[in-house]
C-alpha cells in the first residue's frame, strides 16, 4: 500500500532526519548525522511507488 507524504515524513523524522528547507509543495530533510538529504514531495494524493522507494533508498532506510 503506498504511503502519504504525511506517513514518509514521519517516518524519515523518526529515523533522525529534520526538516532543513520548505519549496512550494516540497520539503527537503538531512540526517544530521550520516548527511544524507532527501527531499519529499507533499501533494494530496499517495506518493508513487518509484518515488517512494527513492526516497527510502537515499535516506538509506532501505536496500
């Protein structure tokens, strides 16, 4: 099931990233501890499933 823009911001939150910079309708998020950015699209519908495994693959959460 794919995930809101609300659930991944969540969960990138959980896992040490903060927000850093807000664009229109797009958040950019570091972890400040390994420096990894990623920025988050937050639109009303469901992200896609390619953008949300990206998103995952660069804040290192997922293979």
């Amino acid at each position: 099931m794919p995930m809101t823009s609300r659930e991944m911001l969540q969960r990138l939150r959980a896992n040490g990233f903060v927000e850093i910079n807000s664009n229109g309708s797009h958040r950019k998020l570091r972890n400040l501890e390994t420096g990894r950015q990623v920025i988050v699209p937050v639109h009303a519908k469901d992200l896609k499933k390619g953008t949300e495994q990206q998103i995952l693959k660069d804040a290192g959460l997922c293979d």
